[in-house]
DNA sequence: TTCACACTGTGAATTTTGTAACAAAATACT
DNA sequence: AGTATTTTGTTACAAAATTCACAGTGTGAA
C-alpha cells in the first residue's frame, strides 16, 4: 500500500496543479512543484512514480494528465459523500469551509443531538437528529464522516459510525478512538500541532 | 534535536497522564501508556528516554512525576501567550477552544482586517485592528501565532508576523508559506487529511 | 549529424523511525 | 538470604522514508 506521507503530498500536489493550472501553466517540472510545495524535486518524482504516469525529459510533467492521475489514484472523479456529526463551533467552520463546491467533497448531512439544531439548515447542509443517522448513511452510501463532538462522546458516536457502516472517520475530539482494523481514523490534533509549534520555535534547538 | 513524531507523541502521552492523574492513578506502565495513546510499550520507553526521568521496574513511572517531566520538557510549567490572525468561522472556533483555561495556552489576543470585528471582545479575547499587532506582540514579547486568514492573504500576513518577531506559526490556510529557516511553520491541512481518510478506508487497500 | 543540455526514472546509499531483545533493577515470596 | 517475577533502559536490529547520483532520452543549436 501507498505510504501515508506519499499520499498526504499526492494531496497536496494536486491543489497547487490546479491553481497553476488556472493561472495558464501547462507543464512543469519536478524542480517547480517541489518549490510549490516546499519539498525536494528528488521527493516529487518519487512521489508521481507510483502514479504511473511519465513525464517527459522535455516538457516535464503535463499539468491536466497529472491531475487527471492524481485524481484517478484518489477516485475522485466522482463527488465523495461525507457527513458530520457535532454542529459545535468547529463543526460549523467545517460545514462552511467544505459547503464552496470547489471540493470534490461533499458533506450531505450533519448530525447533532442537540434537537433546537436538529431540522434547521446550517450552512447549507442539513441537520439531522441522531435517530436519522443509520437511515442516511445506509439510503447514501455513506462511508466517512467528520467527528466533531466533545471528547467524552467521541468514542460512542464512533461506535455507532462503524455500526452503520462507515469506514473511515476524520476525528477532532482529543481521544484516540478504538475502531475495528478495517476502519481508518485520521486524528486532527491541535492542541499537539500547538505544542510542536511552540517547542520547535523556542530557541529553535538543533 | 528531538524528531518531531517524538514530540507529538510526548504531548500526547502529557495529555491521557493527565486525565489519569484525574482519575486518582498514581502510577503507570509502559504499556498501560501504550494502549492509552494506542501505541507499543517499546516505543513509549523509547520516546520517555530524552525526558531524562526514570521509571522504576516494579512501580512503572509515577504519574505527577512523568507529567513534571514532560511540562519541563515543553518548556510549559508557565503560560504560553499566543496571538491569532483572522477572527473568522475558524478562528472563532479556535479562541473558543482554547477559552478553557485547562490548556498552558493562552490566545491573548486576536486580529482581524475587518473593522467591525476590531474592537469587540469575542470569546474571551480581544480582537483588535491589524495596526495595533505591532505593538502587542513587542509589549507581551509573543513568539507563536495561529494564522486563519484566506489563503490569499496568508503569506502577506505571515511575513508581518515574522517581522515583528514570531517564531512559529501554526498555519490552517491551504498554502505552504514561505519564512525563514529558523521560523517554524505546521500546517493544519484539513482537506488533505480528508483525502487520506477517502483514501485509505476506500477498499482499505493493502 | 553530432553535441550539449536539462530533465526524468530509478536503483543504491543514507538517514530516520520503529521494533525487538535482553541485561539490570526492584520487589515479593519462600 | 535466595529465587522468581515483572518491568525498565538501552542497545542491536529492521523497516521505512528520503536523498543521491547517474544512465537514459528527446530537443534544438551548431
Ligand atoms: N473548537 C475548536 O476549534 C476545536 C479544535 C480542535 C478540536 N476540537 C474538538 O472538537 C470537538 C467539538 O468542539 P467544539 O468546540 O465544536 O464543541 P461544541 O461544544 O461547540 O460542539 C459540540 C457539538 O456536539 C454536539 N454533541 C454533543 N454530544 C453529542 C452526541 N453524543 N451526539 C451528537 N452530538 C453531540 C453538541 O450538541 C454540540 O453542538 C471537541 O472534541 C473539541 O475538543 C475543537
Ligand atoms: N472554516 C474551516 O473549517 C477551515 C478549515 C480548514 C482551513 N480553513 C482555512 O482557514 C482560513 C480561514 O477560514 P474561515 O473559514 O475562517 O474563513 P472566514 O472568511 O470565515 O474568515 C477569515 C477571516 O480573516 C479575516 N481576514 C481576511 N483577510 C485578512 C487580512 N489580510 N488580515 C487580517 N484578517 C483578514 C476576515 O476578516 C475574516 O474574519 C482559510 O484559509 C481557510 O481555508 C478553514
């Protein structure tokens, strides 16, 4: 299976091809998207390897066909179906900040226990009652979901998140969650991306 | 130096001491620590090594103590003071989070271009016009920033920020930005941890 | 037609990270 | 006291990730 890292920047590669793409870009080299993303043209390269697309000594690499592998390797062709459980304050930003249709990233329905939030329409996706969970995610499909509940809960949503079938959950609750082998969790951490920042930027040790 | 996963790891381990602490344990073993965190008694050790601080073989390591260590470790027996650029829907879910004064972080003031914003106090923090940045960044002698502007405006506002002498920026817009080596720069990158969610619980290939 | 050039793709070398193994230490039991 | 047990600290080993370095290649200038 493809490295975790090596995905993470197949990711990123692929929002600065489009942005180069817009402004006009037609081909480039492994030296200029490494600058882009502040990496190493070595790494570049042996990051597309695994795409099995080549570029050319020439022209470097075609921008349209490498999105258009990127792509293929991600299948996202398609729009991804995702929901949201926790319309707190993070869980809002996140339906606001996926809702521009730039994504290939669609949160179709966000979930919440709190019943005032439940039926209203926030940011353009709909909040649903804990109850309308399974029937949402079975009638769609749905198989990732964004987990944004307090800490305390984070674990039993999850239970039922893998319960109803999804396989991949993108936590924010400072928990590490137990799920079975077969799902994957992605931690986003912030208070531990805090902490690297300030112990790296102190004194800056070597 | 200190690999950064060790780094990461060390915050975490910090974090579930403490909540065990809570929880009135005394003391701990490696791999009670291990499946905490969900990670291996080895690589625990490993990790606790560079804190200086021994465990004993038949009492494992006393917790008070091992969270003195790491606090050490981080430098973070006192307050650290943090700025924050861009009031918006993230933004806002960040001084919130960090509102609760259980962290060693403290958002001691908030910045926004937008004048409406300038002046008000929203949660907890006052959020002040980009002019006055200058001056409290010198007078609190700050040297971390969060940066939650559009991407358009990132890297202009980052390089205020290393002007007026910020070290380490934990940086939630979707660009890499550009500052000098001994500058620090995490990248909170949602969108790419989603694709890797997509990615690997997709068929959850092997 | 040849040459010089600038770049790719990829094995090999290097560095980094994680795992395993085990001697040494502390306790409890006999 | 001596022995069995448990867990640590550290070293040795393995795996993974990154970087190096260079042969191979198409292009255009001479
Ligand atoms: N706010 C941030 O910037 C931020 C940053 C990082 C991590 N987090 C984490 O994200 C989570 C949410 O943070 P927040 O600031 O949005 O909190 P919040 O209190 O604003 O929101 C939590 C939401 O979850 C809902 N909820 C609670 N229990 C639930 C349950 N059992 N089932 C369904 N919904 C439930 C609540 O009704 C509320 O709407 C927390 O775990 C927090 O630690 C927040
Ligand atoms: N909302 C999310 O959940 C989310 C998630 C990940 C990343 N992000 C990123 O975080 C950033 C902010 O997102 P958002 O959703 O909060 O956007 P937003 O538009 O709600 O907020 C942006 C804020 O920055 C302020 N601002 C704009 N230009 C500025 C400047 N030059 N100087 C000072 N302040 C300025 C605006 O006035 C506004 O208050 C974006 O880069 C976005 O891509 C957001």
């Amino acid at each position: 299976m493809t490295p975790e890292k090596t995905v993470a920047r197949l990711s990123l590669y692929r929002r600065f091809l489009k942005i180069a793409k817009e402004d006009g870009v037609d081909n480039v080299y492994s030296h200029q998207l490494a600058e882009m993303v502040r990496s190493t043209p070595a790494q570049v390269r042996r990051d597309l390897m695994i795409l099995g697309y080549n570029g050319s000594p020439q022209k470097g690499y075609d921008v349209a066909e490498l999105i258009k592998h990127i792509d293929t390797f991600f299948n996202t062709e398609k729009i991804i179906d995702v929901i949201l459980v926790g319309v707190g304050n993070i869980g809002r930003a996140l339906l606001s900040y996926f809702r521009d249709g730039k994504s290939h990233i669609k949160i179709i329905a966000s979930f919440d226990k709190d019943e005032t939030k439940a039926g209203r329409v926030i940011n353009n996706s709909r909040c649903y009652a804990m109850d309308d969970l399974k029937n949402i995610v079975a009638e769609n499909n749905v198989k990732t979901a964004i987990l944004s509940v307090p800490a305390t809960d984070a674990q039993s949503i999850a239970d039922i998140l893998v319960e109803n079938g999804i396989r991949g959950i993108l936590n924010f609750a400072p928990t590490r969650l137990k799920v079975p082998s077969d799902v994957f969790v992605e931690d986003v951490d912030i208070t531990m991306n805090m902490e690297k920042v300030i112990y790296f930027s102190a004194g800056k040790k070597k």
